[in-house]
C-alpha cells in the first residue's frame, strides 16, 4: 500500500452505503418459517456478503425434512427474493446517508474514480430506489459474476469496468469475506462496521467520511 498511487475507490453495497439487513432478514425468516427451519439474527449474520444459492445452503444445514431438487431450490431462491425486493421498494434517497453522498461527491471531485462492487443481484435496483446510480463510474454485481465473495472477481470485474489496475484500488467493505475477496485481488481493504475489527483489513475506519484522510 505505501508509496503506491491510488486512483478508485470500490465500494461493497449493503453494510457499507446502505442498510438493508432488515430486509435481507425478514425475506430469509419467512422462507426458513415455511420450511420449518429455525432461523435467526445470528444465522442471518452468517449470509452477509454470501451469494443467495450459498445462503440457501447455509439456511437449509438444520432442514429435516424431504430432499429437495436443485429446481426446488431455484424455486425458493426466487421466492426468497421476490419478497426481499418487496420490501427494497420501500427504500427511498432518505436511506442514505447525507454522509456517504457528500464523501463520494469529494473523492470524485479530487479525481477519484468510484466504482460499486456487490455481490447482489439487486444492487442496481437499490441504488436506483436510493437515487446513487449516478455517483459511480462502474458498477460490477450479481449479474455479471460466478463467484461470489470471497473470491475476488467482483472486484477484479470493477477495476476492469474502471480500467485501472488492482493495486491503484482501494476496496471499502464491512464483511470479512468483502476483506478477504480484496486482499485475494492485490486490492487495498479497508474496513468499515463489524470489518473494521478484522486484521486482515490495511485499513480501518470508523465511519465513511474518514475515507477523506486517504486522498
């Protein structure tokens, strides 16, 4: 990290620009209810930064009940989702923070290019719901990903969409897989929320203006 010329930031979505936890919670809990799987805040805990085919697996470690097909599982991924984006049509610009959209105006504005790295197939939508789509240069998501996090890709994806190389990124993240998936990538991490404790973090922050003291 010392003595390199940094030129982007990418950003992980939820955790990081907005919170949508709540959601991802209540969507899970009303599938796992209708499996009869017990499901709670520290199991949800576990789905963060984790594709929603891996989430499932994780939610389906205490199913007893009959085998279900890969097509079952598709089908409840879909309705897991379904209900999740229901609720993402509450969000509105109020849920995110005068904060982040002041801090991202300020590193744009000092020359920085800014790119969303999320392993979320919504993130598009979200931050068409939150008015941010226009803050970013690039966007690289669920969509145009086969691995999710911990492997790097989305991150190597959105220095590509930037053309800018790993090592001049910085990668803000609030999970470990986030931390682990940039470090993978020869990426700068730095660490906001619960990531700010883990130690494979280069970086670490309390809240998102402190972004500033890196530019």
């Amino acid at each position: 990290m010392k003595g390199r010329i940094m030129k982007a930031f990418i950003f992980d979505l939820d955790g990081v620009l907005v919170f949508t936890d709540k959601f991802h919670y209540a969507a899970w809990k009303e599938l796992a209810d209708g499996l009869r799987v017990y499901f709670d805040k520290e199991i949800n805990n576990r789905l963060r930064g984790v594709s929603r085919a891996d989430s499932l697996e994780i939610i389906l470690e205490r199913y007893t009940g009959p085998a279900l097909s890969k097509q079952k599982k598709t089908e409840l991924m879909e309705q897991k989702n379904n209900s999740y984006r229901k609720l993402l049509a509450q969000m509105t610009p109020e849920d995110v923070s005068s904060e982040v959209r002041e801090t991202l105006a300020k590193l744009h504005e000092k020359g920085y290019k800014l790119a969303l790295g999320s392993s979320s197939k919504n993130a598009r939508f979200i931050l068409e719901r939150v008015n941010l789509m226009e803050a970013f240069d690039a966007i690289s998501d669920g969509n145009n990903i086969t691995h999710s996090k911990p492997d790097p890709e989305v991150f190597v994806k959105a220095a590509e969409f930037l053309g800018i190389s790993p090592l001049e990124c910085y990668v803000v993240e609030d999970a470990h897989a986030g931390i682990d998936a940039a470090k993978a990538a020869g990426m700068t991490a730095v660490g906001i929320g619960e990531a700010a404790g883990y130690e494979r973090a280069d970086v670490k922050i309390g809240c998102f203006s402190e972004l500033m003291e890196l530019v």
